[in-house]
C-alpha cells in the first residue's frame, strides 16, 4: 500500500487523473477491496471505480483527514450490508493534497462466521448422534441379557446365580399383580364377589377370623320376655359386618346381650345373620369384673381418651391393665382355638386387643394378622402418657399389618416405635423391622359396603319426609337437621347444640320452622365421664328448647335411645342437613352413610374438619365445630342451598363412597397380606440356606432385599 501510496502523491501532483483512476483500478482487483475513490481537497470526488457506492461523500471524511495523520478505519453500514472504509490522507510538505477512500468488502467475515457456526453445529450433532448410538447399543445388549434371564426364570427356568433370590418372588408377585389388574379390569368397583376373589385367587380361599369387641348381632331378653336382635351402634359393626359376610369365616367378640347365652351352641357359636346364615359369631363372657376393668376402664377410661384430642384426662390403673391383659389373652385364646391350620388369616379390630397380636403371634407364628386401629392415634410425646406404652406398642408388632385410617396417625404411630422400642424403621416400606420380623405400617381409609343395603330397602325419599315429620309432628315443609351418633364427648354434641342455638338466635324467621333431631345412642354410661355428658346434653337441649319454644314448636329433639338401622336411615333421608361434628374422630361413617342414603343427590353434609372422613369427603361443608360463628353460618347455607348445587356436591360425595368402599378397603388389606405371604414363604426358604453365622442384620436385609411392596 506503500507503493500505491507514493505513485497516487506523484499522479496528484502531476494532476494525472487517468494515472490515479489506473492506481485506483489496480487496487480493487484485490478480492478484499470493493471499491475505491479519489477526493479533492475541497470535498469532491475527483475520481472513483465503478463499485463505488454513491452514498458515501468525501465531504463526510475531510474534516477528520485533515487532522489526523495516519488513516481512518471505521465500520460503515450501507443498504447492501456491512463495510470497512478506510480514508488515507495524501499530503506532501505537510500540505493536504485529498484523501483516497478504499472500501473493504467484509462479506467474506460473514460468510466464513456463518460456514465456522455451521460446522459446529454440524460436528456437535455427529458427535451427540455418535453418543446416543452408543448408549443405544449398550442398553439394548443390557436389557436383552437381563429380560431374556428373567423370562427364562420366570418361565420357569433354573435360576442364574444372580437372579435366585428374587426369581421366585418375582414369579409368584408378576402373577399375582397380572391376576390383581385382570380381575381389576373385569370387574371395575370394589364388592363381595370381588372381594371373595381375593380370598380365593391370593389366600387360598381362607376364611377369615375375626376378633372385636363389639359384636354384630346382640340378643336381647325385651320386658315382655320375648327375645329381640339389636344392631349396635358402632362404626367398626358398620365396616366389618358386610365384609365377614362376604368373607365367611368367624367373628370372635364379647357376648354382651342379655340373652346372648340362649341363643349359642355348646361352643358359644350362632351363624349370622340369623336370616341368611354367612359366618360364625363365637361369643366370648366376660365377667362384671373383666368387663369392668378390660373395656370401661383401660380401654375406655385410658386408651379412648388418650388417642381423642377432645379434652379428657385418660384415667390409668393396674388393675384396669391387668383385666386388660387377662381378657386380651381370653381372646387371643379363641383366636388359636378357631384356627383350622398353621398360618389362618386373623383380622384384629380395635383399641380393645392391643396386646392380642403378639399373643396370637406366640402359639401361631405363620398366622398372617391384619390388626385395625379405628380411632386416632396421638403423637409420641401423649402416647408417651401411657405407662404400658411399650407394651402396647410391642403387642401391635406382633401383627403383619398394622392400619390406621390416615397416614397422620401411620406417622405418629411409627415415631412412637421409634421413641420408645429397639426397632429399626423401614421408612422405604413403611415397615417396622423387630427381631427380623416385619410389620407394615399403612393407611386403609375405612368405609361402608356399597350399594348400601340400608339405603337401598328403605322407603323412597318423599315417604321418608313425610313419615319424619308426622312423628315429631311437623308442618310438611318444616327444614329439618340431623345429627346421629353414639353419646360420647368426642362427637361434639354441645358444640353441635350451640350452633343450633346461634342459628336461630341470628336468624329468627326460622323459629317454628326449623328442627334438629340429635339421634343419640347412649353408651359406656357406667364411666361417670358419660354420665355427666348425658346429663349436660339434656339440660342443653332443654334450656335451648325453653328459649324458643312455641306452641307445637321446640327447636330440638333428643332422642336419646338405641335407633335401629332402619329408623337411622329415614331420617337421613327426611333432612335438610346432616351435621357431624366430632372433636376428634378416626374416620367417622355416619359422614358416608348419610351420602349413601341420599340417592335423590339432595342433602347437604356438614363435616367437621377433625373427623378422619374430612380428608376425603371434601364436597362436603366442612367446618370447625368448635367455631359456632363459623358453624351457625354453615347451617344456614345448608338449608338455603340451591337444589343444583346440593345435586352437583352430593353427586361427587356419592361417587367417591362408591368408589372407595368397604370392599375395597378389606381387599387392599387382604392383597398386601397376600403379597406379605408370598414373601415370607420366599424368606423362609431363603434363611434356610443362610448359613447360620449371618448375622441379625443381614437377616433383615434380606427380608426386604426384594424392593418394595
Ligand atoms: O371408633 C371406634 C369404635 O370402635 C367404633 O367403631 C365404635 O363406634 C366405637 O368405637 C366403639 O363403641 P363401643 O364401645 O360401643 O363398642
């Protein structure tokens, strides 16, 4: 550029513009170069190629030449793109002579970004399509080994070293699962033929033994002399009932009926239901005494209120846990009597037998028990309260399952073992593992058979509404509420009363209109924690009765007496409303069985939050019973409530009970048994050819090491 330089000074100074144009000429055919131009000192152009864009002036680049002496670069952005324009001073003596503009053509800075971006774009994917071959190939080459290993296996084949402890297991749980989701499949929602299956296909078609308290059928010498058959107000009756049914088997409880003796045979059996024999009730006596310190006192005076947050102080004696720990064995005993092999299928229910699985366990170590706990279970620190808290706790580990209405209590069950016994917690499995024996911890939401017999026999809803209201002698569009409950201070009764009070208090144009009949079972009245809440309700319900009475009017009915199923049910059918407002509560059925009895889809429930149902039935109006403002307001919504939306809530509610039914809560307890069986056969063989130097912890290891269940 030197050379150009010096022979465009001489051109300028010899005027020679042809000479310049020539120079100029000679300096574009560099490929680099687009286009070059002469300009006068003045700011014209004197000479230009012919790629030189016009709208670049010489004019524009004087002012700077003329002050700088080296050249000016910079970028230039014209319509066809991007430049670089260089102006060069031409001087001689110090004088400006012009300027020569050269404009750099940088396309080709483009063009070689453009082929650098391209390429490695172009590399990057070789290379990722290279990996993904890679792992493609491995994977396939893995899978195939593995897949044809374990189908040879499972076929039937001998088992590879690697695969012998869990070749079996795996055989006997694909089938199981497959014969689970075909039978899923064909038969859609949970019911007795389905739930039979399960005894059939995954427990050889064993009957079940069952113990609790409580028994279903209560015989019962009337004053006239006559004999007559209670059903007993009780949630677990509720539950069990249509599942023994279905099952077959015995159900082993206390005979508590005056004339429970009569009606057993020389082994203090009777089948039931005495109108369509399905299973064996075997009666269990207890004396005053027993029953005295087994069920009012430890069970009822210690273990109820300690498992309720409702405000009572549990009442702890020896001599209640002696009778407790007597009866339990009474019972455990009946258990082992009434099994017919080796490893029966026992169902334990309830607060009432808290030692009995580890008694069961002792004279029948292959029995597979499935023990039921129906009321919450509190945190750690108040189990804690108890002073038999480690027996408690080590006599439900003699189950093979323990379950809880909700994952809450599973929870605060788990952290006492953990608080209180030398155990190691499978959280993964949700297991306790003691003495190289599991026990599952998991939640099975309680429910009620469905379609519900009650609800299907009785009489249709307009029947209902008026029968109702001509007993407690009401106009025929008089609103109606309904509460129905065992007497028992966990149910909320005064609050519920309360908030009757208030609603009528804040809303006087339904006095004379409204009524709320509380159905209400006395029970456990010989506890003087009963008794006093009998007589508070009473005085409650009368002093509410006198502020608002009018002639033919009182705002509540207490019918404290035992209603049967049939009287229960119309009812629910005739109300406006149901209101369940237990303080604390397990789960709570009247909840499910007020929705099963409203097949119109009309009918509101209002649900305190604390009672286990909440969880799951929440279309219902739930609310805080111990808030009356809050509940008060909900009363009032219930019985204004468009017809539509009482329809659209109640339709949802209906559909989940169905859908998660009693059936279906045996089945899953009874499927996860059938699986718990299968291991264990597996686990024995497997600690018969475990050397006997393995250690304990080894031993547990294996007893999970097939994942999870
Ligand atoms: O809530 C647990 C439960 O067993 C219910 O099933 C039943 O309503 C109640 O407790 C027990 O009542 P009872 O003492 O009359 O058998």
């Amino acid at each position: 550029m030197h050379g150009a330089r010096r022979n465009l000074t001489a051109a300028w100074q010899a005027k020679d513009l042809g000479q310049i144009r020539e120079i100029l000429s000679e300096l574009t055919r560099d490929d680099r170069l687009l286009a070059a131009a002469a300009c006068g000192a003045s700011g014209e152009i004197a000479v230009e190629t012919e790629e030189f864009p016009a709208q670049l002036a010489c004019a524009a680049q004087l002012p700077r030449a003329q002050t700088q002496s080296g050249p000016i670069r910079e970028m230039v952005t014209l319509p066809t793109g991007r430049v670089h324009l260089t102006a060069l001073p031409l001087r001689h003596d110090d004088q400006m002579l012009g300027v020569i503009l050269l404009i750099h053509d940088l396309s080709f800075l483009d063009r070689r970004e453009g082929a650098s971006q391209r390429f490695l774009f172009i590399a990057f994917a070789l290379l990722s399509i290279a990996a993904s071959l890679l792992t493609l190939l491995l994977t396939r080459g893995l899978w195939r080994r593995w897949t044809n290993t374990l189908r040879a296996q499972l076929q039937g084949g001998e088992p590879e070293a690697d695969f012998a402890p869990v070749a079996a297991d795996v055989r006997a749980l694909v089938g199981q699962l497959v014969r689970e989701r075909e039978r899923g499949q064909q038969e859609g929602r949970w019911s007795p033929q389905r739930l039979r299956g399960v005894l059939t296909e995954h427990l050889q078609g064993e009957r079940v033994l069952l113990v609790a308290n409580r028994e279903p059928y209560i015989h019962n010498r009337t004053a006239s002399g006559s004999v007559q058959i209670l059903h007993p107000a009780s949630g677990l009756v509720t539950a069990l009932e249509p599942v023994m049914r279905a099952c077959s088997g015995v159900w082993i409880a206390h005979g508590s009926g005056s004339a429970d003796r009569e009606t057993v045979d020389a082994k203090n059996r009777l089948q039931v239901p005495p109108n369509d024999p399905a299973y064996w009730l075997r009666r269990v006596w207890l004396s005053e005494a027993e029953e005295q310190g087994y069920y009012y006192g430890f069970a009822n005076e210690g273990l109820w209120p300690l498992c309720h947050l409702a405000h009572n102080r549990p009442e702890f004696r020896d001599s209640d846990f002696a009778a407790y720990r007597e009866v339990n064995q009474r019972f455990a005993d009946a258990v082992c009597d009434e099994a017919e092999c080796e490893d029966p299928i026992v169902l334990v229910q309830d607060y009432h037998f808290a030692l009995a699985p580890a008694m069961i366990r002792r004279r029948l170590p292959r029995a597979t028990l499935i023990t039921f706990w129906h009321i919450p279970w509190p945190n750690a620190e108040r189990f804690g309260i108890c002073p038999w808290h480690r027996e408690i706790l080590s006599g439900l580990l003699g189950s093979s399952i323990v379950g809880f209405h909700t994952q809450a209590h599973c929870n605060n069950f788990l952290e006492a073992v953990d608080r209180f016994l030398e155990a190691r917690l499978d959280r993964e499995n949700d297991a306790v593992i003691r003495q190289a024996k599991a026990t599952l911890v998991r939640p099975y939401p309680i429910s009620i058979a469905w379609p519900n017999p009650w609800a299907t026999q009785a009489p249709s809803i307009a029947e209902c509404r008026a029968s109702v209201r001509a007993e407690l002698g009401l106009a025929p569009d008089a609103l109606l509420g309904v509460g129905v409950d065992r007497i028992d201070y966990t149910k909320g009764i005064e609050e519920r009363l309360l908030a009757v009070e208030a609603l009528l208090e804040a809303h006087p144009e339904l006095v004379g209109r409204f009524v709320f009949v509380q159905l209400g079972a006395p029970s456990r009245t010989v506890i003087p924690r009963y008794r006093t809440l009998n007589d508070r309700l009473l005085e409650l319900a009368e002093r509410i009765n006198q502020r608002f009475r009018r002639p033919q009017y009182q705002p509540i009915v207490f019918a404290r007496a035992h209603h049967e199923p049939p009287t229960v049910f119309r009812y629910y059918r005739a109300a406006e409303f149901c209101y369940v407002s237990s303080l604390h509560d397990g789960m709570n059925l009247v909840a499910k069985e007020f929705v099963a009895a409203r097949d119109d889809e009309q009918g509101v429930l209002l649900l305190s939050q604390f009672a286990g149902a909440a969880q799951e039935l929440t279309n219902a109006l739930i609310v805080n019973p111990y808030d009356i403002r809050q509940t008060c307001a909900a009363m009032h919504n219930a019985l204004l409530m468009p017809s539509d939306l009482q329809r659209e809530r109640m339709r949802s509610l209906r559909a989940l009970v169905a859908e998660f039914n009693v059936y279906r809560w045996a089945g899953r307890m009874l499927l996860d048994a059938a699986r718990l069986r299968e291991r264990e056969r597996l686990n024995q063989r497997l600690r018969q050819r475990e050397t006997s130097e393995a250690s304990e912890s080894s031993r547990d290891a294996l007893l999970w090491a097939q994942g999870p269940l």
